[in-house]
C-alpha cells in the first residue's frame, strides 16, 4: 500500500532532478517562509490585542524599529513580557527563498533557555522587493524544529547502486552518514559548491529523505 504523504511532509521528501537547468543545490532545496513558520505555529494573531498595542501608536511597517520603540518595550513589561534581540536570515546560511526578520518574546521571568511564548517576525516579499508587515505567532511547537528547518538537510545522492546519505545543520558544510561508502571524491565532510560541483559531474540522482 502507498503511502499519502500529507502536504507539508510531501514537499519535503522531493526528489529533485538536478538537470542542465538546475546547478545548484542549495536553490533545489530552498524552503518556503511560511513552511518554517508553520513549525512554530500553524497561525498568526493579532498583534495589537495579544500584545496590548494600540494601531495609531504602533507602526508595523519594520521590526527593527518597533523592538526599539519604548512604546511597544512598556506596552511588554505591563503584561509580563520581554523582547529578545532582532534575528535575521540574512546574516547566516539557511535554505529560505526569501529572508525573514524574526525576534521571540518570552515571559518576564524566563531564561534563555526557555521557551519563548511568540514569535514577532516580517517576511520579505520577492515579487515586489518589500517587507511585509510584522506578524505574531504563538510558539506552540518549541524553536528546535523552526532552527532545524532554515538550516538542516538530509540528501542521498544515488548512482546505479551507490548511495551516499550526506547531512548538514548550517546549510554549508555537508558531512558523509553512512561512513563505509567513503571515497576520494565522497568525502566525509564536504561544502556546498564540493557537492554541486560532485553531482553535475558525476551526474548523480538526488533526494531528500
């Protein structure tokens, strides 16, 4: 019996066909904004009441400038909240299509080690190079998978009988699972453009398992 993926599951378990059109492996694997968040929460709120914000004194335009405004910081304190520093995609290697803004607020009293009860983030919008509003959404599924998301992949490239199962958890240096298949050309470790550059060359088959 087949088994029916549901959707979000069958988008990430393609298998990719790496022809003369697609040269890159990173762009093959890249990953919805929405996909990534969707692991936090399946939905956003909104801001204005879950954080006690009132439209006319809360522009929402940049995140950057609403984590600094006082407003929105004294608006947090009065409920028993606290902001943590702005993230962005941008500055690291992840498999996202466009990058996103992100902060996560916690509960007064928390540690860094604790999770975080929202998240505030802006997605970028690369059909009209903009920033989208700033959204909340409730962490309901811990950060772990949303981390893993923008920067973890399994791949196992075939040829005829041959696999090799390489992994990576910052989306730049790959390293070899299954040991015992190790070769001059498939190494134990290697980066991004080693592993284009091996599957063109090779004309190896890939999947996402």
């Amino acid at each position: 019996m087949k088994k029916i993926l549901p959707y979000k599951e069958f988008l990430e378990n393609l298998q990719i066909n790496l022809s003369r059109d697609i040269l890159d492996l990173k762009e093959s694997l890249s990953v919805d904004d929405q996909l990534v968040l969707s692991s936090v929460g399946d939905r956003d709120l909104d801001i204005f009441t879950t954080l006690n914000l009132t439209q006319e004194d809360t522009p929402i335009d940049d995140l950057s400038s609403l984590l600094d405004s006082p407003i929105f910081v004294n608006s947090l304190i009065s409920i028993g909240l606290k902001k943590s520093q702005l993230q962005n995609t941008e500055d690291y290697q992840t498999f996202l299509k466009n990058p996103i803004r992100f902060s996560f607020i916690f509960r007064m009293e928390s540690n860094d080690l604790e999770e975080p009860q929202y998240i505030l983030y802006q997605s970028y919008n690369g059909v009209i190079e903009k920033w989208n509003p700033v959204k909340i959404r409730k962490v309901e599924n811990g950060v772990k998978k949303f981390y893993d998301r923008l920067t973890s992949k399994t791949i196992e490239l075939s040829l005829g009988d041959d696999n090799w199962i390489y992994s990576t958890s910052n989306a730049r240096e790959w390293e070899l699972q299954n040991l015992d298949t190790q070769t001059d050309e498939c190494k134990k470790v290697l980066l991004s453009d080693d592993i284009n550059q091996l599957i063109k060359s090779k004309n190896l088959s890939v999947e996402i398992i």
